[in-house]
C-alpha cells in the first residue's frame, strides 16, 4: 500500500522544480513511516557529500559520531523480490555503494559490509512467506561482494556465515526470548501493539547482535556504530542497542538513513519505496541492455530525474543543466553513461 500520494507537477514545471517536489515528499514519506524526523541533524560524517549537500537522508542520534570514534556499518539484502541470479545488481545498489564511497573518501573512517547468508533463509520466509532456496543465497552473495568489493576495496567485507560461531558464543547466555520481546518496531516500519508477536522480531535482534558484536570481532575499537542503510533499518538500529546494552557495551548506535531510490512505477501510485521489495520488471539491473533501459527511463520521467538527483556521480553542472529544460527525457543520456560505468564494477 502506498504511504504517501504524491502531487502531480504542473506541465509547464521546469525538471529542477519537479525533482524538488519529489524529494521533499519522498522524505517526508520516509519519515512519517519510520517514525523519524524530516531534517537531518548535522553530522561530521556527511560533511560536503551529495547526501547533505541535496537532503538525502534522515538521521538517528548521529551527534556523538565521528571519523575518530566510529565504525560504519551497513549490508546488503541478499536477495530481492523475483531475483536475477545472472545480475542481482541493480541501480539502486550501485547509487547506494557510490554514496558510501562519497563519504569514505572524505572520511576515511572504517566500514564493516555484512552479507547475511547463513541467517537470509529464515528472513526471507518470514518477511515474504516464500522459500528461498540456497543456492540462490549464495550466487547472489557472491556476486555482490564481487561488485561491493570492486567499488569499496578498503571495505571489511564479511558473511555471516564466517562469524557465526563467535557470535552464538557471546550470546550463548542471554535470554533471548526476553530480549525478543523488547523488539518494538519491526522490519518494514511496522510498529507492534502491547503483547503482539511479529515473525521479523527474532530477525531484527539477531541482525542487531550482529551490529553491535562485529566491531569486535572484525578488531576495529570505534565506540560508535552508525549504520548506513535505508531509513526501515532504524528498527535494526534500535535493536543493536538492546544487544550492547545485554552484552555491557559503552557503544552508542544510531542511522544514517539513506532516501532508497524507489521502484519505477512508485510515482505512477502504484509502486513501494524500496526498489528490492519490487516486481523484476519495476527495477534495473546493470546488465539489462542500454536499449532496454532508456526504455524504462523514457516511460517514467519522474524516476529519471530522482535517480539522477541522488546519484553522486552526477555532477552539479549536469544537475543545473538538466533542471533547468522542461524536456522530461533530458538527462537520459546522463544516467544511461552512469549505468555503463557500474556496469565495469560487476564481477
């Protein structure tokens, strides 16, 4: 169900006044949902990045963070709705890896990238109903952290499955259950009524142990661990802090939550958010043909200019050129060169 109706922009708008109305309702659809604020508190981390520069985040207690005291984290859904196996990549990933790159060169500060293979079985059943078989897990697996470690090569990239031992050792003691039922807010936004069970609670604390117990293990010593993901994974963010504090941790845990590019139809009023959530048809994968493309970006326009507005390679020049034409096609040659270049990432 859509969350949000978004206005339709007069004929006559200028391509820089549509993408403003878009991305302003976009956010605030994104907040409303998640329970988070519309404007981003200021942060060390996001300084002169595309993500401050053009509001494209929303932000969880991100004050204390800095490039000195903190351990970046973020992840990689390991298997979208209908999955391409041959390319599970898609445009939405290749922006999100270009925007983590944009703040590690200006931050240096260090990054753990988890791919949960050995616990995305049981996600996928309980967040969609549907069995995913393994070797789908692990084609996909092997084929992002190809492409993650090709644009993100100072990047500890780790699967769940190489740490799981030494995690399920410093849990081993806990009460899971109680802890379980701490689990407020669940994957997707979903906000739980007093006793109410959900099937992501187990998900969501164990993705937050894994949070809160990988900087360890991985022998980084930051205090502070923000995670880089899509806003949804507040609920993950509040769940790693129900692990520290079980596990006597001093860490702070908050989101940098990312705007996620939705699918192509969303605007049209009947997509979702989250592009991986998505049918095949509704997202774009970096192997599709450059015919097959420009196809999918001429039918919707208003994808076409939020797209470019959140990828960092599009430069300010091109952005000030594109905005300003009332030719809804116009920077279709822009994003089709970006895709060619995601594309020599692929492994």
């Amino acid at each position: 169900m859509k969350m949000y109706e978004f206005d339709s922009a007069p004929p006559e708008s200028t391509n820089n006044e549509i993408t403003a109305g878009l991305i302003k309702q976009l956010r605030k659809a994104n907040a409303s949902r998640y329970g988070l604020k519309e404007r981003m508190p200021r942060t060390y981390l996001l300084e002169d990045t595309t993500l401050q520069r053009r509001k494209l985040c929303l932000g969880y207690n991100t004050s204390h963070a800095r490039p000195d005291n903190t351990v970046l984290f973020t992840g990689q859904c390991i298997v979208k709705s209908e999955e391409d196996t041959e390319c599970p990549v898609t445009l939405e990933d290749a922006i999100e890896c270009e925007t983590l790159r944009e703040i590690l060169n200006k931050t240096k500060v260090p990054v753990i990238c988890m791919y949960p293979d050995s616990t995305y079985e049981s996600f996928a059943e309980a967040w969609s109903g549907k069995k995913v078989d393994r070797r789908t897990i692990d084609v996909a697996a092997e084929k992002y952290m190809a492409f993650r470690r090709n644009v993100l090569p100072d990047v500890t990239h780790v699967r769940t499955s190489e740490v799981d031992d030494e995690v399920r050792k410093h849990i081993g003691q806990l009460d899971l259950k109680r802890l379980t039922g701490r689990i407020r807010r669940v994957y997707g936004g979903m906000v739980l009524r007093e006793n109410e069970a959900h099937a992501l609670q187990n998900t969501v604390l164990e993705y937050g142990f894994y949070a809160a117990l990988l900087p360890d293990i991985m022998s980084f010593n930051g205090e502070h661990v923000v995670t880089f993901a899509e806003p949804d994974e507040i609920c993950s963010v509040k769940a790693a802090g129900i692990a520290g504090s079980e596990l006597y941790s001093i860490r702070k845990f908050s989101l940098i939550g990312q705007i996620a590019l939705p699918s192509l139809d969303y605007f049209c009023g009947h997509g979702r958010i989250r592009m991986y959530s998505t049918a095949r048809d509704q997202r774009i994968h970096l192997n599709e043909t450059d015919t097959a493309i420009r196809a999918k970006l001429e039918k919707d326009t208003d994808f076409l200019l939020v797209a470019l507005y959140m990828s960092p390679l599009t430069s300010e020049d091109e952005l000030a050129q594109i905005g300003k034409s009332m030719d809804r096609k116009a920077g279709i040659d822009v994003m089709v060169e970006q895709v060619r270049k995601f594309r020599t990432y692929l492994g």
